[in-house]
C-alpha cells in the first residue's frame, strides 16, 4: 500500500527544510547512514517562483512554475547525484510534492529553472499548463474565489489557497502531468511524496494520480512490485468538515494533534499517557505520520499554537525524545535553520545567491546558522532506540508528577525526569543483564536483574532522557 515506507526497518524521516541536494548527500553519507535514519524529506525540487521583493522567503518553494527539477538546492544533475549517493547508504529520498496548485495571482516572469510564467493569465508554459487546467470559476462557491470558509468543503478544495493558482485535479491531463512528474522522480530512485495541501485535493483524484505512477525502481534497491510511499498533509484538529480518515485509501496523513500533544504532555507529564488519542479522531498508527513540530507551525504558519520548537531547548529535546520512545504512528524529525523572521529563507538566501552549506563543527553539532536538530545528541540516539524496538508496544508504564518511564515489549526501556533528577527502581520488562545508556553513549552502564528490574537513574539537567535496548549499538 501507499501508508509502507521502504527502508530496511528504519524508523524516522528527517526534513532537511531548504537544504541544498550537494550537502544532503553528503549528510547522507557521514553522518544519516550512519545514525540509522529512513529517509530525507527535501524542500520541493521542483521550478519554482522567485520572490526578490519579499527577500527570497522560504514559502517561494511553495509556489510551483513547473516541474522541471531545478530549484534553489539545485540541479537536476545534482538532484539526481543526492539520491542515488543516499540510497547507496540506505538513506531513501522523500519529495515535498506541490501539486495542488501553481504560483499565486499577480505573479510573471521567470522561475528558478527560467521558464516565463503568468499566474493572471493561468499561463505556464514549461508544464505546459494553460486556463482549462485550473479549476473552473463556477466551481469554487466563495464570492472572491478564495478559501475564507474552512467549514465548507467544496471551498477549500475548489477555490484559490491563499491566492494560488488552483489546478483541476479532475482533468486527466493535469493529473497526468503531475503522474509524470512524480514518476520522473521515482525512476531516478526516489522512495515517496509528502503530499503538500492534500487537504485542498479532493482524495478522488490523489487517488486517480497514484494510479498512474510506477513502482519503485529496483535499481535503486527497492523490493520489486513495491508502491510508493505517500503521506498527506491535512491539517485535521477537530473542528473541520474535512478530516484525516478521507485519506487513509490514499497513503498516511500528517497528524497535527500529536504536536499539540507531545507540547502538552512535555508541560505536564500527567497528560504524556494519552499522546495517542482515538476520541479526538487521530489516525490509527499505522496511518499517522507524526512530528513535534514542522516547517509551518514552527513559525506560526498552518496550524500553529501549542508546539514546542528547537527555541525551547531542552523542553524540545524531551518532546523528540519521549515522541521517538513512543510507538504511535511513524516518525519524522524537523531541522531547521535558526530565524526570527518567519519569512526569511535559508542562509545565504536573503541576497538571492546561494543557500550556505551549513558547517559541522568538531562536536558534530552545526554552524553557518544551521539547528541541525537531528544531530542533538540524545536526538540522534533515540533514532537508534526506535530502531532497536521497532514492532513492540509500549508497556511497564510508570508516571508519577516529573517524571516517565515505559518499556518497549521486551527490547527496550526509556525514562525521562522533566529536571533530571530521577533514581527509582523499576521494572524495565528487559531480560536481564548489563546495558549501555544509550544518551551517555556507555559512559553509565545499567544492570538488569533475573526479575526485570533495574536502578534508573538520570542526573543530567541538559539531557534528562534515559534509553537502554537489546540490540543497539550505542
Ligand atoms: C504566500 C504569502 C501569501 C500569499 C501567497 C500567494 O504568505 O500572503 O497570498 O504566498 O502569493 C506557504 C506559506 C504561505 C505562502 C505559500 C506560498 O505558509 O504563507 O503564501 O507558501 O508561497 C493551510 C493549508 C495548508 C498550508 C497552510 C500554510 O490547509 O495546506 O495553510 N500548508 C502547506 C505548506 C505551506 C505552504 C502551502 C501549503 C502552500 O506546508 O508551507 O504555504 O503550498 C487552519 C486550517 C488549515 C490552514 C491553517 C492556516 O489551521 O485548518 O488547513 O492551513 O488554518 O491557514
Ligand atoms: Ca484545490
């Protein structure tokens, strides 16, 4: 099905937001491989607009010209080099698709691959897309032609987002173009689609255009026979006549109440015991694709309020920590670029050159203005963690004021105290034996008894996360 991602039992996708293709090739070979990681979800690959007056902003992505391969992290040339040095380590490439329409009104000239464009005159020839493959005026019930009504579904997904050319989906050529593209990435090795808008795409034609692609390319070392992998951003927390169960036919969908969740269990740990919760109509695990924070609600776009981001420190690396111990849904991890301007792009961008590449200092933490948040320390071995228990549930839950701690079945154990101050003997569910603490890479050696149980201890005020498992390599 669309919900499998293909990555030898791997556990968690990293978006490397407005990374260039050279340097995450390169991070997929020193340091992704390595650390265990699915998948890289990049910024679209795809032409897109190129919006000097607001300072070259990272939403220009978000306006797409055509499909040609050819966008501010690169090249097709290059593009084409990242994944197929990616999949070499085992590291699967993951497209942010932009299909639900073009650039906004009011917008000419020329893209980032240099094709002209007339968003006024729904003109873009190095599709080519013409009017008759917008979607119709008449179809669109707001006065406007815009989304100002999220209560009404023919709306949101029939008239303009935010102003941006919307492309019928019901016509077969545009979904044949879009097939087309999608399959230009899957014969060059690509593995799956985050789906941008999909809230805004009527899952009959997401359904139509899935249809049309390949299977994943054997060459690049996936199973013969094997779909690509889909998941769909729509942003359900209640309230909405849209929601994410329209979706599950069609591959996984992004699961915004989980943000919300982790930042709340992560101010009371008395509500870290139903970060999964049915009642409010999250997505069954195997359809949730999850995640402390995004690209969007990271800066106060879509579906903002209530998340914890790399500015809380040390609260943010207990979210990821506790999110990547848990079992619900699939993972993905943000890494960002420091900003305070919700607008501005990557570094380097703001001039309109080049993005910089970030630098990896002698700690293997980042510089050049890069978070790197997937390289935090205990961030990056609880990727390892959720390698080593992949497939057991959560078990042997203990929570009491500041401080959690669960098992995974019989693989692992994982505990956190919200001021790092935490000594308690508990049962761990392990079999018994001698452990390496995964945060303090060995340096605290953990035993677990004939019956279970083990001293856990955390005394670090910085990292205050706990991991020991069967099977991982510390
Ligand atoms: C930019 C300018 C606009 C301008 C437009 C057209 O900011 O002022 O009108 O260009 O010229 C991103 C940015 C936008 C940006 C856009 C295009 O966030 O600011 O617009 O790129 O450059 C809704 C959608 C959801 C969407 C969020 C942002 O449902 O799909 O809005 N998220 C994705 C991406 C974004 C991206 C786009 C879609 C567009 O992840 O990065 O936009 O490709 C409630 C609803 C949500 C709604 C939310 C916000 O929570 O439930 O559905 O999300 O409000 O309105
Ligand atoms: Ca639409």
């Amino acid at each position: 099905g669309y919900d499998t991602p293909y990555c030898d039992g791997r556990q968690t996708i990293v978006h490397l937001f407005e990374w260039k293709w050279t340097d995450i090739a390169d991070e997929c070979e020193r340091f992704l491989g390595p650390a265990g990681f699915c998948a890289v979800q990049l910024s679209p690959p795809n032409e897109h607009a190129v919006i000097g007056e607001d300072g070259f902003p990272w939403w220009q992505r978000y306006q797409p010209v055509s499909y040609k391969l050819d966008s501010r992290s690169g090249t097709r040339e290059q593009f084409i080099d990242m994944v197929q040095r990616c999949n070499a380590v085992q590291v699967r490439i993951i497209i942010d698709a932009v299909v639900n329409h073009m650039t906004g009104l009011g917008r000419s000239g020329q893209g980032s691959g240099g094709s002209n464009f007339n968003a006024d005159n729904l003109d873009f020839p190095g599709v080519p897309f013409s009017s008759s493959d917008f979607t119709p005026r008449e179809m669109c019930p707001s006065e406007n032609g815009q989304i100002n009504n999220y209560g009404n579904v023919e709306e949101v997904r029939n008239c303009y987002l935010v102003g941006l050319t919307d492309l019928y989906g019901a016509s077969d050529y545009v979904r044949q173009k879009v097939a087309d593209f999608f399959n230009d990435a899957i014969d060059i090795g690509v593995m799956g689609f985050r789906v941008d808008a999909a809230k805004h795409m009527w899952p009959a034609d997401l359904e139509a255009i899935e249809g049309k692609t390949h299977d994943l390319n054997t060459a690049a070392g996936f199973p013969s026979g094997a779909r690509p992998f889909f998941y769909h951003e729509v942003i359900d927390q209640g309230g909405e006549p849209i929601t994410v169960d329209e979706y599950f036919g069609v591959g996984r969908t992004t699961e915004f109440r989980f943000c919300k969740k982790i930042a709340w269990g992560i101010n009371d740990f008395g509500q870290l015991g139903s970060i999964y919760d049915p009642g409010w109509g999250m997505a069954p695990s195997d359809k949730a694709l999850v995640f402390v924070d995004n690209h969007d609600n990271q800066r106060g776009h879509g579906g903002a309020g209530d998340v914890l981001t790399y500015k809380a420190g040390r609260d943010y690396t207990m979210g990821v920590s506790f999110a990547l111990a848990h079992d619900y849904g699939f993972m993905r991890i943000m890494s960002s670029y420091y900003f305070d301007n919700t607008d501005v792009g990557p570094p380097g961008s703001s001039n309109g050159g080049n993005t910089d590449s970030p630098i990896i200092n002698g700690d293997g933490s980042c510089g050049g203005g890069w978070v790197c948040e997937h390289r935090w320390n205990a961030i990056s071995k609880m990727v390892g963690f959720r390698n080593a228990v992949a497939g057991t549930n959560i078990a042997n839950w203990y929570q009491v004021g500041d401080n959690v701690a669960f098992s995974r079945g019989d693989k692992g154990f994982f505990a956190m105290s919200k001021y790092g101050d935490f000594d308690m003997t508990l049962q761990t569910g392990m079999p018994a034996g001698s452990y390496c603490e995964l945060i303090s890479g060995c340096a605290n050696m953990v035993t677990v008894n004939g019956d279970g149980t083990a001293q856990i201890s955390i005394h670090n005020y910085e990292e205050p996360v706990f991991a020991i498992c069967v099977a991982c390599d510390g």
